[in-house]
C-alpha cells in the first residue's frame, strides 16, 4: 500500500499524503513521493500537496527511524532533504493544501512549495531544538527566504510552533481558508497558475529557487552530517524517544 496518493483534477495533480492518521514521514514515504514524482508528466500544468484533516504531516516517522542504526537514517535523511529538494526545484506551480497540522518535517514539505494554504485554528513549527537536533539545512534556507529575522530566530532558536493565522500574517502562509475549501482553493490556485506560459514561469522559479538549491548542493552533506551527529547524542536521542510516544 503506496504512502501517497495521486490524483488528477483537470491538469493539476494533487500528491496526497497517507500515511494514517499522523502522515509521518519514513523511509516508505520518501519512496513514495519520488516515484509520484518522477511520474508526473507534460499534462500535468501544477501540482497540489495534501494531507489529511487532521494532520498534514505531524513530521518523521520517529518510532521507525529512532530504531535505525546510523548508516540507514543517514540514508533516509539524505533522501529526504533530496525530495524536498526536488519539490522546491520542480519547474511547476506547487501549492500545498494544508488542512491539518503541519509540523517539524511536515512543515518542511510544506516549505517546498510556492503557495501555502491553511485553515484556522491549525498549527505549524519547526520544532526541532526542542528535541535535540537542528531544523535541517535546506529547510532553514527555505524559511530564511520567506520570513524576517526575528520570525526565523524564533522558530529555529525557540522551535516555535504557531497558529495559522500568526502564521499568514508573518508570511509563512498565503491565505487561510474554512476546513471544507481549503483544498478546492488550492486546486483553483494551482487551475490558475498553470494557465501561465510554462516555460516563462520555470525561468521565474529558478530565479527564486536556484540560490537555494545551489547553496544545499554546496553545503547540504556536511550540514546533514551535523543532524545526523546531533540525532544521535545522548540527549537528543532521550528526547525524540519521549517525542515518539505522541505517535502511538
């Protein structure tokens, strides 16, 4: 049973994620989303990223990857930020449709694309000093580029989890809509930006993107390296193992 689901709506595809009720993200999703994405094709005009109601994503499968030994987390954390790397460079419109919570890791999907659309009364953060280890690298360039300093410290430095509409009104949300349309908006915004030349548009996101992505393809390995040695101290590992009970 695949973790993510596609489905068509005219020439938007939507890329549902579907890993229960917490769409954590492991080693199976990861898997998932690259071959969604390798299947999309030209008649495909934008892309929509979903969840479910209640979470979008609560973040990493922590029960699954605190059970791995060093070389197959580091394998997962590198395929990770490599799709997440992969949805932000993705020369298509991308909106994520976030009707439900979206933390740590979720957050980071979410980050990705070029629109985010919540819902009121849900919550989004990068959580992760709280349990030991760093926001990933390519996640707080993402972040850097969207908020002012002071948000970006106080989510990183404090690992700040914040309402939706605090959220919109600092920039890290577009709009936020009622549970039961958020995602026919986001579908819309995506009908409506794929009417836009595709060619031109592509250009324009590597303008936006391409910093980015060549600033994690020259830092990215000893940055996730850095992770990697923090997820696996001492401290950090007693703290993700309370964290994964919230999982259960």
């Amino acid at each position: 049973m695949t973790t993510v689901k596609v489905e068509s709506h005219e020439n938007v595809t939507v890329l549902r994620l579907d890993n229960g009720v917490t769409n954590a993200i492991g080693p199976l999703m990861v898997d998932a989303l690259c071959a969604a994405i390798d299947a999309i094709d030209d008649r495909t005009g934008a892309v929509v990223l979903a969840g479910n109601p209640k979470f979008f994503s609560m973040g990493l499968d922590l029960p699954h990857l605190l059970t791995l030994n060093r070389a197959r987390m580091s394998d997962f954390f590198f395929r990770f930020n490599d799709v997440a790397c992969t949805l932000l460079t993705l020369p298509l419109p991308t909106v994520c449709a976030m009707a439900g919570h979206a933390v740590a890791g979720g957050n980071i999907l979410a980050l990705t694309c070029d629109y985010r659309l919540g819902v009121a009364g849900k919550k989004i953060g990068l959580n992760e000093i709280q349990l030991g280890v760093p926001v990933p690298y390519l996640a707080g360039l993402m972040l850097g580029q969207l908020a002012g300093d002071r948000v970006v410290k106080k989510m990183l430095y404090e690992g700040c989890i914040m309402a939706t509409d605090e959220a919109r009104q600092v920039g890290l949300i577009d709009a936020v809509y009622p549970l039961e349309s958020v995602e026919a908006q986001a579908i819309a915004k995506a009908t409506e930006m794929a009417a836009l030349s595709p060619a031109a548009f592509a250009a324009m996101k590597a303008v936006r993107v391409g910093m980015l992505q060549q600033q994690y393809k020259s830092n990215g390995w000893q940055k996730n390296e850095q992770f990697l040695d923090c997820w696996f101290s001492k401290q950090a590992q007693a703290l993700l193992n309370e964290a994964s009970r919230k999982f259960r």
